[in-house]
C-alpha cells in the first residue's frame, strides 16, 4: 500500500508533471519573476471560472483577508463578526488592524457561522461579517447576505478552504464561493484544494470601486506609480506560482470530483455508526471537502489520533481550541454559554486523511484502523 498522507502533493504533481515543468522553466526562462503575463492570465482565467468582475492576486490567504478589510475604510473599534471555529488568520487580522472582532458559535451540522448567533452579535458599530466556508461548504450565504443588508454591513467571505464550491439560491441563481459577498478572499497554500508550490493568495470582487482601492493597497497604496495615495502593503503572487495555478485550475473541478469520491467512501463506511457524525451536505451548497471531518458523541480525540498514527494513519484536529478560548483572541465579554457548539466541537472532532490520489485501499485500511478502535475502547 501506498503511503497515507494528510495531502498527497507529491503524486498529484506527477500527473501534471510535465506541463508543470514546462511552465516553470519558461518563467524561468522569462525574466517576468514578478506581475508577468502569468501573472494577469491566471487572474483572467480565475474571473471567468468564478464568475467575478475582478481577480487581485496576493501574497497568500491571510494577507488577501488584510487587505479587504483595510479597503473598507473601517475605524479603530468598529466591529466585525466572524466565526468561533476557523483557522486563526481570520480573526487575527482583524486584531491587527485594531478592529474589535466578535466571535460567534457556529451551526451543528455544517460547523459554518450560526445566522441566530450573529444576529445577536449586531450591534450599531458591526461593520463587517467574515463568514468562512469552512472545510469546503458555503455558509448560509443568503441569509447573511439579507442581515448584512438590513443592517447595511460588508460581507467580506474567507473562501480558503472553499474555492470550487457552488451556492444556490432559494430563487434557483447559482453563484460560486467567494464571489457573492462585497469581497471575497482564497488562499493558495499548497495543501488547499488550489495550492500552489509556495505562498499565493486572491481578493475577489464585483466592485470597480473596491477592486481599485484593492489593486492599490496590495501595492504600496499606489495609484499612478510612485505616487502613494494611502497606506498600502507589499502582498504579491509570483509568476511561477501563477503558472502554475493556470494549470490546477483547470483540474480544479476534478480535484473536486476525486474528493467528493473519497468522502462518499467515508460515508459509506462510518454509516453504521449511531454514535458518529459524517460531514452534513446542505442542499444549497455543494461541498468539495477541503476537509472531511468526522464528529463524535463522545471523543478521546487525542487517543484515536495516537491509535491511527501508530497504525501510520495521518488523522488531524480542526481544531483544538476554539478562537473565543484562544489567549491572544479572548475577550471577557464572551459568555461561555453562547459558544456551546464550538466548545463541544473542538472536543469531539477529527479529521481523516482527503485528497485527489487516495485509492480504495487506503481507504479500506483508514476505515478499518477506526473501526479497530472503536472496537476496543
Ligand atoms: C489557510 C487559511 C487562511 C490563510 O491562508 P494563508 O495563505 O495560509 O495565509 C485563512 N483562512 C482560512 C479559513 C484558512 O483555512
């Protein structure tokens, strides 16, 4: 049997090996490091799959975060909701830009941001909302899109482990992650399910307006060159990183299909068990299983992880703590009560190995390894 890894980069790169190589060498060989034309095509390229007005690549995830929350011209203090149960990037730029983030619980079954708890959390200084899609399903895009309406707050989506999915309306419009909010942000971390082989990331929007302020910022807060219109940053993608997601994306869909394939397995499999979890597939939003995590009534997390690792079976915890619990995030006006899902989540949940290479016997023998377990304790 093949090794099992988390994410199989290795074996994947060598399905596209040569084009991949190829694409290199002739960035290589072109002297445009930086802004080239592989640059400006994958953004193109990116626009049409997604459905969107402007593409801007960036330097990675987190910094296409900062930069659509400096766009929004937000004062020290206002207030933006975001979710108790997501990777820190999200909330911690919010910190940095001396915002106020408001953590909220999140629904039980899909595990995105609870339109009960956020409704609550709005108060006359919300400015913005980040919901995450997280492990790759959209959060209730149309209800947050209504309350933010309402109330007249930016939706900004961290659509890191989304990119791919697709959200349909109640009125029947289709519309893909990231590109329903005023903003949209991805990160193309080479285990996301468009990674690059290093660093990159991308704002999205339908705003001619907030598209230019974006394109300055990520450039020093340029307009016209060397003249410095506000405060900026230095976030850029390199055009090799560019080449070679102009490759993966056309793949992207697939890669998609061959995850979908392994969480059906998993589905399958973990069926028989009153006492476990599967991933929840909401009918307005398909999934493409960043992720595939499983959660537990009851969980020694930690053990099962130890088990399925002596057995050479990569297992993670998305994630451990809740963000409201994390030192450098907490604020002593949460109220424990009101994250009831996420403390109880982040005791209870674990993360099986998911990637477009998986074959049938690695899945059998993961399976079996939790079953093992499970017969045991
Ligand atoms: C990975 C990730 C980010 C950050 O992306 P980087 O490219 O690593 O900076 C932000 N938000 C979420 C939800 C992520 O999973």
């Amino acid at each position: 049997m093949r090794k099992i890894q988390m994410v199989d980069l290795v074996s994947q790169y060598e399905k596209i090996k040569p084009e991949i190589d190829n694409a290199i060498l002739n960035v290589v060989q072109s002297s445009a490091y930086v802004n080239g034309p592989e640059v400006k095509a994958f953004q193109s390229e990116l626009e049409n799959y997604l459905g969107v007005k402007h593409v801007i690549p960036c330097a990675n995830g987190t910094d296409a975060l900062q930069v659509a929350l400096m766009a929004l011209d937000l004062e020290e203090g206002d207030e933006v909701i975001t979710t108790d149960f997501t990777f820190a990037a999200t909330v911690e730029v919010v910190g940095l830009l001396k915002l106020n983030s408001v953590l909220v619980d999140v629904e039980p079954n899909t595990f995105n941001i609870s339109i009960e708890a956020i409704e609550k959390a709005i108060t006359p200084k919300t400015k913005a909302i980040i919901p995450v899609h997280l492990f790759g399903q959209c959060a209730n895009m149309e209800a947050i899109l209504e309350l933010a309406k309402k109330h007249n707050i930016k939706v900004i989506e961290d659509n890191a482990q989304g990119i791919g999915a697709q959200y349909t309306f109640s009125d029947g419009t289709k519309a893909m992650s990231g590109s329903m909010g005023d903003i949209g942000t991805t990160s193309f971390f080479p285990s996301k399910n468009l990674g690059c082989y290093g660093d990159g990331g991308a704002i999205f929007t339908n705003s001619d307006e907030l598209a230019e302020i974006m394109r300055s910022i990520v450039n020093h807060g340029m307009g016209k060159r060397y003249y410095h219109d506000r405060l900026g940053v230095n976030s850029r993608l390199d055009s090799i990183q560019a080449a070679i997601l102009r490759i993966k994306l056309r793949e992207l869909d697939d890669y998609a299909e061959a995850r979908r394939k392994v969480a059906d397995h998993y589905d399958r499999f973990f069926a028989q068990y009153d006492n476990i979890q599967t991933p929840v597939r909401e009918s307005q939003s398909t999934h493409v299983f960043h992720q595939y995590t499983l959660k537990f009534d009851e969980l020694d997390q930690f053990a099962l992880q130890a088990f399925l690792g002596e057995k050479e079976v990569p297992a993670m915890i998305y994630y451990p703590v809740p963000l409201h619990a994390q030192e450098a995030y907490t604020s002593s006006d949460y109220n424990e009560d009101d994250f009831a899902v996420t403390n109880n989540l982040c005791k209870t949940v674990i993360s099986l190995p998911i990637h477009t290479e998986m074959d049938e016997e690695q899945l059998n023998y993961i399976c079996q390894s939790v079953q093992e377990y499970l017969e045991k304790n």
